[in-house]
C-alpha cells in the first residue's frame, strides 16, 4: 500500500473494488471488480490487452491497446473538489487498437475510449517477447 492510500488520500484497491461492485450485474464495473489491478501507475504509450474473456462476454476476445491522452472523470454540477479519498483509477484513455480479433474493434488507426480502471486490470504487453513469437 503506498503512501497516499495509507493517508486516505486515494482508494485503496480494496475500496476501489467495492466502489466497482456497486454497478449493476452484468455491467463492465461489476464485472471489472472481480479482477485484481495489474498494471500500476500511467499506462500512457505502453501496450495494453485489455480484460476481454467470459463472464464479460459469451467469446474471449484478444484486444490490444496504446492508451494515449488521458481524461478526467467530471464532478458533479455545483461541486469543485472531488471528496477524499479520490478514486482509485477514474477517468478514461483513448487508445488506438493496435491488435484485435473482435469485429466491432478493428485495428488499422480505429480509436476508442477505455476506462482507467479496465485499462489498469490488463496485461501489459513486452513487445520484443510478443515479436519474437512471429
């Protein structure tokens, strides 16, 4: 645990999943807290696979990410301070698909917006493990 979860100034990956698991059944939250946060910290210009296998979907898809610009969660009419702790992995990436098997994701340029808390329950990908493979 680092320092500014002890503080209370973050979530911690505990508080974060239970804060996850309040969405609906059946929802991307939901389903994203049963899953434990592997990638740590920005994940700007790395190779991300995002969390695409059952129970999210009925087929297991294999989608690889670059997130590049980050965007902030808004705060609600009225309030100018987010109340502490402050969220765990809030906010959103947009990312270019760089490998995708899915049909609605194609790769050739196709952008999407993915979720930092998705983004950060990936797998990191080591792109001269994943060329020495070809």
């Amino acid at each position: 645990m680092g320092f500014l979860e002890r503080i209370g100034f973050i979530e911690t990956e505990e508080q974060e999943r239970e804060r996850l698991a309040q969405a609906p059944q059946g929802s991307i939250n939901h389903y994203l807290a049963t899953l434990p946060e592997t990638i740590p910290g920005r994940p700007q210009d790395r190779l991300v696979q995002l969390p695409w296998k059952p129970p999210r979907t009925e087929q297991r898809y294999t989608i690889v990410v670059v997130p590049f610009q980050f965007h902030g969660d808004s705060l609600p009419e009225g309030i100018k301070e987010e109340r502490l702790p402050h969220k765990r992995n809030s906010g959103s990436w947009d990312c270019i698909v760089v490998h995708s098997d899915h049909p609605s994701y194609p790769v050739g340029g196709h952008r999407i917006c993915v979720s930092a808390a998705e983004i950060a329950r990936g797998r990191e990908i080591d792109l001269t493990v994943a060329l020495a493979h070809c």
